[in-house]
C-alpha cells in the first residue's frame, strides 16, 4: 500500500496527458496526412522493395525505442512496473510530438505535413533522446514530469537537429546520432536540479535482483541485436548502409567482450557484475554511431567496441559515485558513459578518421571544424535547456515524488492492500 506521502496524481495526469492528446488530435486534423507517393503500382517490384525494406528498419528500431530501453531500465529490483510503463507512456508521447515538430520544420508545404515511414523512424530517434534522459532521473521523477520532459526535450532536440542542418550544414544523419549526446547531458542537468540530500548517499531500494536482473538483460539483449539498424536506418547510399551494419556489429561484439573481462577484474571478489553488463556492453554500438559510415576496416570497428566498453565499465566502476560526490548529480542508469562519453567519442573518431584519409587535408580539417562545432552547440544546448527544464520540473505544482524507486507510489498492488 502506497504510504501516505505519496502525491496523488488523480488531478494532474489524467488532465494533462488527455489535454495533450486532444491538442495533437486536433493539429493532426488540420495539419497532416498521408505521403501517398510511396504508393505506386504494382508492377513497381522496386518501389516495393524500398517500402518493404524501409518498414523492416522501423520495426528494428520501434522495438529498441518501445521494448529494448523499456526492459534496460527494469533492473531496480522495486521500480519494474514503473520502468517499463513510463518507457512506454514517454515513447507513445515523443512519437507523436516528434512526428509534429519535424513535420513543421523539415516536411511542411502546401499548409500540410506529409509523412511516410521515415517520418515515423526520424520520430523515433527523437523520442530515444527523451528515453536517455529518463534514465538520469528513472526513480526520482512522477510521470508529470516526465510528460513535461519529454515535450520540451524533444521539441530541444529537434530545434538543435534544425539548427545544425540549417546553418552548420551538417548531413541529417550525423546531426540526429548527437541524440546520445544530447539526451545524456540534458538528462544529467535535470538530474542535478531535482537533486535532494537524501540521494547523496546510495539509495536503499536503488538495488537490483535477480528477477529484475533477468528482465533488464533481455532488453540488453534486445538493444544489442538491433542496434546496426538502428545506426543504419537513416542512411540512403547502399555502401554506406552496409558499412555501417558491419562497423556496428563488430563494435558491439568487442564491447560485450570487454564489458565481461573487465567486470570480473574489478570486483573485488573476482566476480561478474549483471547491472555493470547490462549497461556497459551497449556502449559500443553508441561510440561507433557518429562514424559508422566512415570506418574502412572491421579491426577499427573492434577497436572502438574495445575502448567504447572500457571507457563505460570503469564509469560504471568510478565515474557514477565521483559525480555524486562531487557534483551532486546523481545518474541512475548510468546514461553519462553509456550514451554521453561514448557519443562524444564517437564524433572525434569520426574526425581522426576522416583526417587520416583525407586526400585534402585543407578541407578535412575545415570539416573536422564544423563537426567540432556542431558537438559544442549540441552540449550547450542540452546543458542549458537541460537545467532550466530540472527547474521548470521542480515546482511544488508538479508534486515532485518523495518516494523514490518505488512503484507503491504510483501504482496499484491488490495482492499487498491491508483489509481493515
């Protein structure tokens, strides 16, 4: 039984959450409708293809962004339900949000936004920034906020894929793998906003199980099966499509390698760390995101799967209880080196590589700028966006939970209710 200092959210959820679904419906009304280009005759086996191969991509994707992140964040051994229902309330939400911002800024004409499958994949990717974000505040946050988080993360996001599409030029691909980047650090500044005392020391129910261990790996498992669609799925050119299927499957499987060496080598009792595995060995597929299409051998791809799982074990190990000490940010689920450093790392790869190959080193260097400064905009924005937003959330109107890693707080258990 929840105890009594759990805020009831009877006033707030229900009117904000089918306020905002009225709202789309009536934008969805007068502004979209169906791209019908994509249907074309039948004796088009072509064009049929494309659709068909398209729409495999999007489920890959759909599945990582609803199933995958929802069971990552199951570990806490008294937060499953609130895990993966508030991945799935916060995806639902961002998917249709997305699907507008985009379409207002990149696919409006003719006073209509026309979307087709990729609408919906761009939508998606979107939404997973939110999602990384969660994971900096999973257990400290009521879905009020994380409704409000995810309307203004996501309209963040898009606004720093616009800018940097527009006026740093960059592609579309490479603008939107900032996602990691963008949701971890916007993630760890509302962290550090609704940050209370209490959480300075490690919480007592912020511990995993074995039941919940068991949940929490499968969506790994799921993320890490998927994840070469998920860094392919934007790219057209055929080449660099497949590139990046091969650069992201070998990184991957040289992260889990490494994730599971070094796990035992810094236990104290020689043993293998199940939360440390679920977490770290994603983090290849992440570091391997931004220059997937440029790596030109597979011993590349197993380097950075190397040093992408190093880097996130030992945050695992030291860099989450250092922030806490030191900065008073306190990261569930680890996003700062499962998706933070990892992206980051990922970019300057991408510009070393495309230095050590250039046969023009003027205008790879010019390049190297650019991608630079798009890495910058991207941390400042999310920086500065990420703080006000933890203020904005902190209000006593939003009735900011005090029950934490509970999920008596929000929802009903039959079974546990005391019969007076």
């Amino acid at each position: 039984m929840a105890p009594k200092y759990a805020p009831s959210l009877r006033r707030l959820l229900p009117v904000l959450a089918i306020c905002l679904e009225i709202a789309f419906i009536l934008i969805f009304i007068f502004f979209v409708q169906y791209d019908d280009s994509y249907i074309q005759d039948e004796t088009q086996p072509k064009k049929r293809k494309t659709v068909t191969t398209v729409y495999a991509d999007f489920q890959d994707v759909h599945v990582m962004v609803f199933l995958g992140f929802g069971f990552l964040m199951s570990f806490l051994r008294r937060y499953g339900f609130s895990s993966t229902g508030f991945n799935l309330l916060v995806a639902a939400l961002g998917v249709q949000w997305a699907t507008l911002v985009n379409g207002f800024l990149f696919e409006f004409s003719d006073g209509k936004i026309r979307i087709n499958m990729m609408s919906l994949v761009t939508a998606n990717l979107c939404a997973a920034s939110a999602l990384i974000s969660m994971g900096a505040v999973l257990g400290k946050t009521n879905p009020v906020q994380l409704l409000l988080m995810t309307l203004l993360e996501v309209t963040s996001f898009i606004f720093n894929h616009w800018f940097l599409t527009t006026f740093i030029k960059m592609d579309c691909v490479s603008s939107i793998m900032h996602h990691h980047v963008f949701g971890a650090y916007f993630g760890l500044m509302v962290s550090w906003a609704l940050h209370r005392p209490g959480l300075r020391q490690r919480h007592e129910k912020e511990k995993s199980s074995t039941d919940m261990g068991k949940f929490s790996m499968l969506g790994t498992i799921f993320l890490w099966m998927f994840w070469p669609s998920y860094n392919s799925v934007l790219i057209e050119g055929k080449a660099e499509k497949m590139n990046a299927v091969y650069s992201t499957y070998f990184s991957l499987a040289a992260s889990a390698v490494t994730v599971f060496a070094f796990s035992v080598l810094i236990s104290k009792k020689g043993k293998m760390n199940m939360v440390y595995i679920h977490n770290a060995i994603l983090a290849g597929g992440v570091a391997v995101g931004a220059a997937a299409t440029v790596i030109p051998s597979p011993w590349i791809a197993l380097t950075i799967g190397l040093t992408a799982g190093l880097i996130c074990i030992l945050g695992c190990w030291f860099m989450k209880p250092f922030l806490e000490l030191a900065f008073d940010i306190h990261d569930t689920c680890g996003v700062h080196y499962v998706h933070g450093v990892p992206g980051i790392l990922g970019v300057l790869i991408r510009i070393i590589i495309e230095l050590a190959t250039a046969s023009n080193l003027q205008v790879a260097w010019s390049e190297a700028a650019f991608y630079l400064l798009a890495l910058y905009i991207t941390l400042a924005v999310s920086l500065v966006l990420g703080l006000v937003t933890g203020f904005l959330l902190k209000l006593n109107i939003w009735k900011p939970d005090q029950k934490y890693f509970d999920d008596q707080a929000f929802w009903e258990f039959p079974h546990l209710a005391v019969k007076l």
